[in-house]
C-alpha cells in the first residue's frame, strides 16, 4: 500500500470499528428510557469517559491550539481558569438533583416546575442548539480531512463519517454513544502526548534554550496579565462567557446518573481532567512558538503536519474524528429525545395516555437532525462563519435564556411562568441590543452580560410583583439534607487528620 494512502486506511478502519461496536450494542436497546439515559447504571469510569468525550469537540482543539500560541499567556490563563470555574459549578449542580433525577432532559426539569408551555420553549431553543453543535461538527470533520490527507476528497469522507455515527446513534441509543465515547476518548487521549513528542522534537532546543526563548517572549510575560487594555476586557469577556456555556449534552448526563451521589463524583473528576487536557495543550503551543514565533494563526497546523509521517498524519485525523463524532452523536441523541418525548408531550393533553411510538420517533428524530445539521454545512462550508452563526443565534440563546433559569430551578427557586418569561425576554433584548450596537464598537461578547440580566429580571420580577405563596426558594428535600450532611462531616473529618 502506497504511504499517501495510509491516512485514508486509517480512517477508513477507525469509521469501521466504530460503526461495529455501535450497532453490537444497539442490539440491547428496546425501550425508550433505555434509549434516553440508559437503566442508570453505568459505572462512574463510564460517565466521567462519556462526558470528556462530550466536552471536547473536535473543533476545540483546532481553533483553542492557535488562540493559545496566538494571544499568548492571557489567553491561556484565563481559559484555563475559567473552564475550570465552568466545571467546579457544573459540579455544584448535582447536590441539588435529587428532585429531578428520573426525568429525561432538561426540558422535562424546567416543565416540571414552570407547565408545557416552557417546556416546549425550553426544547425548541435547546434543539435549534443540538442541530448548531453538530452542524459545526460535520464542519471540522471536512476540515480535519482536507487538513491531514491531502490527496482525499474531504466530502467523501465526511458523508461517510456523518453516516457512521448517525447509524448507530440510531439504532442504539445512549449505550451505543456511550460504549463508543470510550473508544473515541481513548483514540483523542493519545495524540496529545503524540503532539508534545512531535512538536517537541521539531523545536530541537534544551530546555534551558527553551526557558530563554520564552523569557524574551512579550506575549509568554505575566505582566501581560495585568495589563488592563482593550484587549484585556475583550480577552475576559470572552472567556467568562465559557463559564455558561454548558453544552445541551453535557446536562443531559445528570440524567444519566444512578442517583446525585454519583453524578457528583462524576462532574468533580472531570473537572481535574478538563483541566489536566487543557495544560497539555497549553504545552503543545508554547513548544509551537518555541520552534517558530512568526507564525501566523492560520499556519500553526500547517506547521505541525509539515514533515509527519503518512502514519502520524493518519493518527491526527482519526484522533480529530474521534473528537468529533463523540460530541456530535451525544447531541444528536439529546435533540431527538427533546423532539420526541418533550416537544410531543407538550402538545398532548396531560390526561391522555402515554405515547406509544415514541422510541420510533427518537429514532427518526435522530436521522432528521442529522441530515438537517448536513444540509446547514452546505450553506455554510467556511467553519469560521458557521459558527459565528451557530454560536451567535443557536447556541447563544440558549445560554442566555435556558441556563440561566436550569441553574436557579435546580438551586430551588420555584418561580411562575410569567417571572421566568420575563428573565428570558430580558436577555433576549439585552443579547439582541448589545449584538447590534455594542459589541461592533468594542468588540466585547455580551454573553455573561445577558446571562446576569436574566437572572436580575426573574428575581426582579419575582419580588416586585404579587406572587402566589407556593413559589420563591423552595426547603432541600430529605435526600439533599443527608448529602450536604454527609459533606460537611466528610468535611470537618478530613479537616482534623490535617490539624493532627
């Protein structure tokens, strides 16, 4: 077999085993919470697997590698601080789960306390989301391929990989995502410390050479980060903003958990490993920079692949699809649950009997988003305008309008439909006003800046106007007394070994 052609086996293969450990598991999948959030008994190891795999999209590592080597140490401190932060509250969340532990989405946990009306907005707002998410997906997997196989036809082989994780998205439900996730993180987990070797060695510099080069660098000096210019609070806004930005996906895996206790451990773990995948490549582009400053931003994969092996080539692809696809299928199963259980209950009487169709629904609805993400990518073939798109209009309201209200329901504030509607009127106009007017003159992201408006309005609301007795911050059921119990005992516990 010629060496060009090695890429292609590679993903060829990597799309094979993939597509076959799916539908094996499909096989097991016959209801549809079994579909949804499994029996809720996976193992701890599992989950955590599940929702790296989640997190890190394949676009993450394309476009966070450049920014690194790009904005220099500000940016790297303040994304690695701030993803951390985003974590450390996701893990806060679980604690106060208990409630809703045995729903199926978030829509389902918002309608349980605010009626069908913001369940179907909820759904609507996080589906349009799901599709943007995966369309972006579909988007790097051509880049990827365009990138690392220079004789292959990227169409090709994008349609093939959309066609694979669709497939078995299908058929197989959460356990196939799931099981899948496991291989696709173990195929990502190894190119980092492949890139470190590979970057490292193509700067042929001592360390001591290295600490130099580094030292002289304006862009690597920490003064930079309290240099308080334009371009420092445009730096900040941006980053804090990834705060909120929680993924559709990745809440969907509190419902995947056997109970808070779990979901707890499984979130605070993946915090240390966020932050562990982070450093790495925080690494791999200062070695980029050590070996050639001048790079411009668009050239720092170029610069990578030059001179790699056919079979490294190969890897970096597959490694980059695996990213991909283990995001894209957990969104697209978490659109079709949205669409089949959430949309469709919203729109049947609450006296009606249960749907009984609806596991062939999700399956359907999980097909439709898939083509419909595949035919938005036709409209969009420049990655960079496409998620400007998505994350200005898809995945930017849903920040502002769902997370928000999620993270005030879970914490127990029980408002009413009208004070949660206008929380989230309020930080559609402020995101719509600050888009058309603020951010073109500073070009500071207004994200956080609705999220707080949000919650300003829905508290402003709650306490200013009449409300009925039943609603404002709800008392912590039996179970989340016992937890927060046992967590400062645990607490207090560890605190004396450490004073002995």
């Amino acid at each position: 077999m010629p060496l060009y052609n090695m890429p292609l086996f590679m993903v060829l293969a990597f799309l094979f085993v993939t597509l076959t450990i799916g539908l094996c598991i499909s096989q097991k999948t016959n209801t549809f919470r079994a579909y949804a959030v499994g029996t809720q008994q996976f193992h701890t190891t599992t989950l955590i697997a599940t929702v790296l795999a989640t997190s890190f999209g394949g676009g993450f590592l394309m476009r966070t590698l450049p920014n690194f080597y790009d904005h220099g140490i500000c940016h790297i401190f303040f994304t690695v601080g701030m993803h951390t932060a985003g974590s450390y509250i996701i893990s806060l969340l679980p604690l106060h789960m208990g409630p809703f532990m045995q729903h199926l989405s978030i829509a389902e946990t918002i309608g349980n306390v605010y009626g069908q009306y913001l369940r179907m907005i909820t759904a609507l707002l996080t589906t349009s989301c799901c599709i943007g998410i995966v369309a972006i997906q579909i988007n790097v997997m051509s880049c990827a391929i365009g990138m690392c196989m220079d004789r292959t036809n990227p169409s090709i082989l994008t349609v093939l990989a959309t066609l694979t994780l669709i497939s078995y998205a299908v058929f197989g439900g959460i356990r196939a995502i799931t099981i899948t996730d496991l291989f696709q993180l173990a195929t990502f987990t190894i190119v980092i410390p492949l890139l470190l070797k590979l970057v490292f060695v193509k700067t042929d510099q001592s360390f001591l050479v290295m600490i130099k080069v580094l030292q002289k660098a304006e862009k690597i000096q920490c003064k930079n980060l309290f240099k308080f210019d334009k371009n420092y609070w445009i730096e900040l806004f941006t980053i804090l903003d990834s705060i909120f930005c929680v993924s559709p996906s990745i809440i969907q895996r509190f419902y995947m958990s056997s109970g808070a206790i779990q979901a707890k451990k499984v979130f605070s773990r993946v915090m240390l490993f966020n932050f562990i995948i982070l450093i790495g490549i925080a690494v791999i582009a200062l070695f980029v920079f050590i070996g050639n400053p001048t790079l411009q931003k668009e050239e720092i994969w170029s610069y990578i692949l030059a001179d790699m092996s056919p079979f490294y080539k190969g890897y970096v692809a597959i490694s980059i699809l695996a990213m991909t696809m283990s995001t894209a299928d957990s969104h697209l199963q978490t659109a079709s649950i949205l669409i089949s259980h959430d949309m469709v209950e919203s729109m049947r009487n609450l006296q009606a009997p249960p749907y009984m169709h609806k596991l062939q629904l999700a399956k359907l609805a999980t097909l439709v988003t898939g083509l419909l993400a595949m035919i938005i990518t036709v409209y969009y073939p420049n990655l960079f305008g496409l998620s400007a798109f998505v994350f200005e209009w898809l995945t930017g309201y849903f920040v502002v309008t769902v997370i928000p209200l999620f993270i005030l329901t879970v914490f127990g504030f029980r408002g009413t439909k009208r004070t949660a509607l206008m929380g989230m009127g309020t930080s559609i106009l402020v995101i719509l006003i600050w888009n058309h007017w603020v951010k073109p003159k500073t070009a500071i992201d207004g994200t956080i800046i609705a999220v707080a408006a949000n919650g300003l309005a829905t508290m402003a609301a709650h306490y200013l106007l009449p409300q009925p007795p039943s609603t404002g911050w709800a008392e912590p059921d039996p179970q989340q007394k016992r937890m927060m119990a046992l967590i400062r005992a645990f607490k207090k516990h560890r605190k004396n070994i450490d004073l002995e």
